[in-house]
C-alpha cells in the first residue's frame, strides 16, 4: 500500500484522497487526474488489463463536497494476495493514461 500511495502521489496532476499509509486505514485508496475524467480513465485501464472502479460509491455528499460531480473518483486497492507486479502495472498504466 504504502508503494501504491507513493508512486501515485508522484505523478504529476494526480490528486489522492484519504489518510496515509501509516495511519488506521483499509488498504483501499482514492484518487483523481487533472484534465482526464474517471470514466476515461476507467476505460484506459481496461483497454490495458487494469480493473479500477469510480463514480461516487454511494458517498454522494462526500464527493460533492470534494467539488468532484459528476465524475467522482476513482478508486483502487490491495490486498494480502495483491503483488507488486500488480502495482507496477497500474502505475504505468497511469503514467500513460496521463501521456
């Protein structure tokens, strides 16, 4: 998680949402890009493997509040079997996606 937040908090225009790794926390984090919306963010990943979610995941007033309507955030996690190849392949993704 905490290679997850990090490389994501490097990428330019790349805005993350939440605690950070280190605090109480669920290894889910989310974020936000500059110029691209999450739905065409969402898509890129796919058309590369990569399977995120986004939209407001019935936190509507979190994400008003946060000035993200309509597109919300996008969001992505680990887990115990996530590996860092895995990690890798979303960061790089990212990386174009931004291009």
């Amino acid at each position: 998680m905490s290679k997850l937040w990090n490389s994501l908090a490097d990428i330019d225009g790349l805005t993350l949402y939440g605690p950070k790794p280190g605090t109480p926390r669920t290894p889910t984090l989310s974020f936000t890009m500059r110029g691209v919306t999450t739905d065409d963010i969402a898509v890129a990943l796919a058309k590369r493997g990569v399977f995120v979610s986004n939209g407001d995941f019935y936190a509507a007033t979190v994400v008003e509040r946060l000035g993200l309507v309509p597109d919300g955030l996008l969001r992505v996690g680990c887990s115990c079997y996530t590996s860092e190849e895995e990690v890798d392949r979303l960061i790089d993704a990212l990386k174009r996606v931004q291009g």
